[in-house]
C-alpha cells in the first residue's frame, strides 16, 4: 500500500481529467513527491511537449515518453502524474503497475471539453477541439485505461477535495 514506502501512486486518465491539480493535492496531503511526466520531459529536453510534436512528430514523442516511464519505475515512492497517452503502451502499463496504485481518473467529454477549450497546449486536439472527437478517443483509450488501473475515481461534479478524500479512502481501505 501507499504507506509501504515502497509502493507509489500513478494518475492515467484522458487530458483534462484533473491529473496534475489531484497530483498536487495528494502530494501535499502524503507528503510525497510529485513528477509530472510531461513537466519531466519538457525540462529534461528543454523544449515543449507541442514543440516535440510539431518538431519530431508523435512517434518520437512516444519513444521519449516510454524512456521517461522506465526512468521513473526505477524510483520508489512517487506520485506520477501521466500524460493522456501513457497506457497507450503495453510496456509503460505494466512498468507503473510494478510500482503503484493506478488510479483511473474519469471525467465526462463534456466537463473535458469545457476544461481544454481555449487549451493550446494539447497537440492530439489541435483543431479537433469537439465533444465528438474527444468522445472517439476516449472510447478507443478506454480499454486500456481500465486494465492499467486499480482504482476508478468519477469526476465530474467533485471538488478536488473530495476526489482526492475519495482517493485517499480507496488507497487505505482497499
Ligand atoms: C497526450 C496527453 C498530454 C501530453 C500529450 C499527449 C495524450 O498530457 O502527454 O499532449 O495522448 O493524451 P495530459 O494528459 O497531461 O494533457
């Protein structure tokens, strides 16, 4: 469990979701350190992650991301906040599960939507920003979304307070 120090905790879940701001409040709340794996590559390749799209293209962008994940697996005790597109990948599914308690952050593609409208940050939504499309990817992420993880947290409508109570609840009581 989380209170073996040996034993982290990874957010998944689509863009938008509330990784990196429940990240944050867990990190405070656990006093445990947080890395955000997007932060992480940007600061290590001193460039942006919409920079790393337009320059070298998705496929790189994923290459770097699954050395970032293998990085991070051979640290203890984090919490990770991933990218969108992390459990895109077999192996980075089974690295975070080596470590941590994966939790499936979900929230509508209306509640998404109205969260990364004016985004220009997210390349994959780049002039695709529509309920529509947001849905397609979801539906084609979400298989893989449920089998990386052990907990499930529904957003919408919650504070970050209480998802991340709820959070804390089905870490210690499961
Ligand atoms: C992506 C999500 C982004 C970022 C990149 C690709 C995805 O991270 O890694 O733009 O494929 O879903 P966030 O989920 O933190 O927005």
């Amino acid at each position: 469990m989380v209170n073996n120090r040996d034993c982290g905790i990874a957010l998944i879940g689509f863009m938008g979701v509330g990784k990196t701001t429940i990240g944050n409040e867990l990190s405070k709340r656990l006093d445990m350190e947080l890395i955000d794996t997007d932060k992480f590559i940007q600061e290590k390749m001193n460039i942006s992650v919409q920079e790393i799209f337009k320059k070298y293209g998705e496929k790189d962008f994923r290459q770097i991301e699954k050395d970032v994940i293998r990085e991070l697996n051979k640290k203890r005790n984090l919490i990770i906040s991933c990218g969108g597109g992390v459990c895109l990948n077999e192996e980075n599914i089974e690295n975070i599960r080596k470590n941590n308690k994966v939790i499936l952050l979900k929230a509508s593609s209306e509640t998404i939507l109205k969260r990364l409208e004016n985004d220009r940050k997210r390349p994959l939504l780049n002039g695709k920003m529509n309920k529509e499309y947001i849905e397609k990817i979801i539906e084609d992420r979400k298989e893989n979304y449920h089998r990386a993880a052990d907990i499930i947290i529904h957003t919408d409508g919650k504070s970050v307070e209480e998802i991340t109570g709820e959070i804390m609840e089905k870490l210690f009581l499961k």
